[in-house]
C-alpha cells in the first residue's frame, strides 16, 4: 500500500474552513484515498473517499489533484467538537493480483486539528 | 442497531496472563481487523480476516493470535509472549471487493500489571 505524508498539527478557528493537506505520490491507480479522523480514546470514524474525482458529503469535501499525488481534506465551517486526529489513507479497493494486502486501511501518523474559539 | 462491538471497554490484567479481546459486528461483513494504537501513535495492523477460519498476519503480529469461527467474530487473545501489551486495541470490519469504508468498534484499553 502506498505511504502517505501530512504535518503532524494544524490550527484552525472556528467558524473557518480547515484544509487538511496529504501527499500519497506512490498511489498506484486501483488505490483509493480515505479520511478518517480519531476522537481521544474512540474509534476512529470514517469521513470521506475517493478516486479520483473531487468528493463531497455532509461532513467534509475531499479535493484530489489530477496527478493522485495528493489530496485535501477540506472542512467548511470548522467547530470546536472537529478538534480530532485525521488519518489519511490508501487503500486497496478489491483484490490485489497477489491477494495479499486487499482493502486494509493502513495508518499513519496522522494530522492532530485543533479548533480554537 | 447495526454495528460493530468490543468489550470490555477497559481490561486490567496481571502480567504472564493471556487475555481474550471480544469483537463481534452484525454488518455481515466479510473483513475484520484488529489493531493496536500506543499513546500519540497511529493504529498498527495485527491480524485481519477477510473469510471464516482463514486470516492473515499484519504488521505486528508477534504474541498476539486471531480466530475465525464465525462471520460475526474475530476474537484477539493477547498471550504472555506479547512483550509490551498494553494499549489501546480498536476492531474493524468491511466489505471486500468494494470501494467502502471500514467501520471501527470504540475499543479496548487493556492495561498489564
């Protein structure tokens, strides 16, 4: 699965549109992008996907440049109760040719947003 | 409701001890995953499954072991041979073959002294 690169923290007001930046340059073309983001000491919870076009649900907007080295994840109206860990991801949709690493969400480090007032 | 269940949530244990972590879900998902989460780091992958009685190491399988008896659950049993077993453990589950999420239990917090 390809690895995926974002700033460890980021800032943002409330009220304001957080953009969360993810760089995946090794994503090969049977690899989705996913969101999930990580309440302290919860579960993490599923925000959005995509291929390859840009994606927009009641939660977030995903934003993927033509070339699927990266991606942004966009919040529109940022409220304190956003404050989480966001996990960028690449993940296999279906079988590989091998069968061996098939849809597994693979985390990394993950962003730390912080909504203040 | 459907989803996807652990328990309990916080398990205390002494050290040399196996301990069973439960993960049961009514998705009729086909895959499920366990990981370990350590304060301030990101989730890890021991073991998945994407069948009954078939799964697959992931990146951190050592001291830990999996069954898959039925759809429904993937147990966890952490053994004594696990050098470092405390830590937050979160179960997953999804459809395969699908471009779908995976959906995450709220975790175990097991804690070895």
């Amino acid at each position: 699965d390809a690895k995926t690169t974002q700033p460890p923290s980021m800032d943002c007001a409330e009220g304001r549109a957080a953009n969360l930046p993810c760089n995946h340059s090794t994503i090969s073309g049977n690899e989705y992008v996913y969101w999930y983001r990580q309440i302290h000491s919860q579960g993490p919870q599923y925000i959005i996907h995509g291929l390859k076009n840009n994606e927009t649900n009641e939660m977030a907007s995903l934003i993927i440049t033509e070339d699927r080295k990266s991606s942004t994840l966009i919040l529109p109206h940022a409220t304190l109760r956003d404050t989480a860990v966001y996990y960028c991801i690449v993940r296999v949709a279906g079988l590989n040719a091998g069968g061996t690493s098939y849809g597994k969400l693979t985390f990394g480090q993950g962003t730390i947003l912080t909504v203040h007032p | 409701d459907g989803g996807i269940t652990q328990s309990p949530k916080y398990l205390f244990r002494k050290e040399g001890q196996n301990v069973t972590l439960s993960c049961e879900q009514n998705l009729n998902h086909d895959a499920m995953y366990w990981y370990r989460q350590d304060p301030g780091q990101g989730l890890r992958l021991i073991y998945y499954s994407q069948i009954v009685n078939d799964f697959q190491k992931g990146d951190i399988a050592e001291g830990y072991s999996v069954s898959r008896e039925k759809k429904e659950s993937f147990p966890l049993t952490v053994t004594s041979a696990q050098k470092n077993p405390t830590a937050f453990y979160l179960c997953a589950s999804s459809i395969i073959g699908g471009n779908t999420e995976a959906f995450f239990g709220q975790g175990t917090r097991l804690t070895v002294v």
